[in-house]
C-alpha cells in the first residue's frame, strides 16, 4: 500500500499498538477494593474476599489505553491487581501498617497529594499563549537561538515503489501540493502534518535523505530517493546556516512551553501571596545563621 510517514526520522518515534503489551506492566495503577455484596457477574477476581469488578478496573486503567487492549493485556492489569492485592493482605497480617514510620510517611504523602490537588484546581495549568507573545519572546531572546549546525527545512513524501513516487513527482512539479497529496495517500492513523519534516540537521534523518537534502536548492523537489522504507520525494522548503538565528517555526513549541510555564509560576506566586495573607506566620530565622551546632539540633 502507498502511504505517507516519517520513517528516515530517527528524532521522531511514535508509541505502537506493538509496544502497548510491554508498556501495560509498566503502568502504575491504582485499582480500589471492595468486600461489600457485589453482582458476581461483575468480579473480575477475588482475594481474601475483596474483589475486583468490572467497572473498578476498567477505571484503574489510562483511558488513552481502554479502547485499544487485548483480552490478554487485560488480563495483565487483573493480575497486577491479584498480586499487590495478595502482598498488601501480608503486610496487614504482619502488622506493618501500625509501623510509627510508616505512618509518618502516610502523613507526609498525604501532605504532598493535598498540596498537589490544591494546585491543580487552586493554579491549573495555563493553555493559551499569543502569537504576539511568542513573537516577541523570540525577538527579545535572539543570542538564546543560534545555530550550532546547519538546518534545513523539507516536505516529504513515502512511496512503495520507484514508478509510484516519479508519478507523484510529475504531480508535484505541476504545483499540486504536499497536503493535498499526502491526505489522499494517507491509508493509516499517521498524523497527516507529518508531511511537513519540519527543520532538521544532517544527523536526525537517514543518510539517503540528508545527502539529498542539503544539496537541493530552495523550493527544488528531489528525485525518488531510495531506502529500506521505500521511495522518498522532499521539497526544500527553507535552508539555514550555522551562525544564523533559529527559524521561529523550529523553537514556536520551545517558546510557547517556557511562556506557559512562566505564566503559571506567576500565578503560583500570586496565589501563595494570597494565601499566606490569610494566616498568622511567625519566624525566627536567627536560629538558621546560628554555628553549625543549632543547624545540626534542628535536624536532629
């Protein structure tokens, strides 16, 4: 099948449905358990009469994930529940949960999750920066910018066969685009912008592709370029040099990620101001600039 992609890209990976099977015991996940009356029909397992429904583990697991796991791989998250299920019984018959430290560590979690969720709700994450403020971060940070190596920026195609990728070049060179065709190839779930390379240097894409690519010049389509992936059709659409300053495209994300989190700490501040205005705080910070003795007494 003709398709498009970014296989040649060795900055870019992409999480499979063949990696989930893997990825499934490494999730941490957190299932509640029940010992009141439930329809038998929904128990998924049972142990020392807590059990695991349906619904419960359905919830226990990511919601990105629900949609796409196996019988086998469900399978996988009851037996996670099973087993921690069978060494948290142990630790209650052993006592370990009237442990003084772990009790403290309970409280100090407990502490720390209150906080957090506080946070969450208190100073959500910010999610909407200006172009005008990305332009200007850009314009005001331009030394933070410059290029330690050549970059260029292409459009590119993936094709199965050598007579596949000449007929969409002769498309191409009649000034259809690379969206348009690339939505017409597509044939799985790739994202279709990921026609578009973006900038890049030499060493993020496979040899076949960078040899070509800063040898074309400025708006020049390549001829079918071979590699175990198939045939490869890139235009250049922008080229820069080592010494120049960064396009914007290349660092918008950048920027955009610094300013979010800017933003987010000034409302942080703003709202810890607030919040420490309400309460009576005392200090006495003399005993910090006392000897080393008084220090060691206070972390005793």
């Amino acid at each position: 099948m003709t398709k498009t992609g970014i296989p040649g890209r060795r900055a870019r990976t992409r999480f499979g449905a063949g990696c989930l099977a893997g990825a499934v015991v490494l999730l941490g996940i957190s299932f509640s358990c029940k010992r009141e009356t439930v329809d038998p029909g929904q128990v998924v397992a049972r142990v020392a009469g807590r059990v695991l429904t349906v619904d419960e583990l359905r919830e226990g697991i990511p919601e990105r994930f629900q949609q796409t796991l196996s019988p086998a791989e469900l399978r996988e998250f009851a037996m996670r529940w099973i087993n921690d299920q069978a060494l948290y019984e142990e630790a209650m018959v052993r006592g370990l949960d009237e442990s003084e430290d772990l009790n403290a560590e309970f409280m100090k979690l407990r502490r720390e999750l209150l906080i957090n969720r506080l946070l969450e709700v208190a100073v959500p994450p910010e999610q909407i920066v200006g172009e005008e403020e990305i332009k200007e971060y850009y314009d005001m940070s331009q030394d933070a910018f410059i290029l330690s190596e050549d970059l260029v920026r292409t459009y590119h195609l993936l094709l199965k066969t050598r007579a596949e990728a000449s007929a969409i070049r002769k498309r191409l060179l009649k000034s259809e685009s690379f969206e348009k065709i690339a939505k017409e190839l597509q044939t799985d779930s790739t994202d279709v912008d990921e026609w578009d390379f973006g900038y890049y240097s030499a060493e993020e894409v496979i040899s076949e592709i960078s040899t070509v690519a800063f040898k074309l010049r400025k708006e020049a389509i390549s001829q079918p370029i071979k590699s175990k992936f198939g045939y490869h059709l890139i235009k250049l659409v922008d080229k820069q040099k080592k010494g120049d300053v960064k396009p914007l495209e290349s660092v918008r994300n950048e920027i955009k990620r610094k300013l979010l989190t800017k933003k987010r700490q000034a409302r942080y501040e703003r709202f810890l101001q607030e919040t420490k205005s309400k309460l009576t705080i005392e200090t006495n910070f003399d005993l910090l600039s006392a000897p080393g003795d008084s220090l060691t007494f206070l972390g005793e």
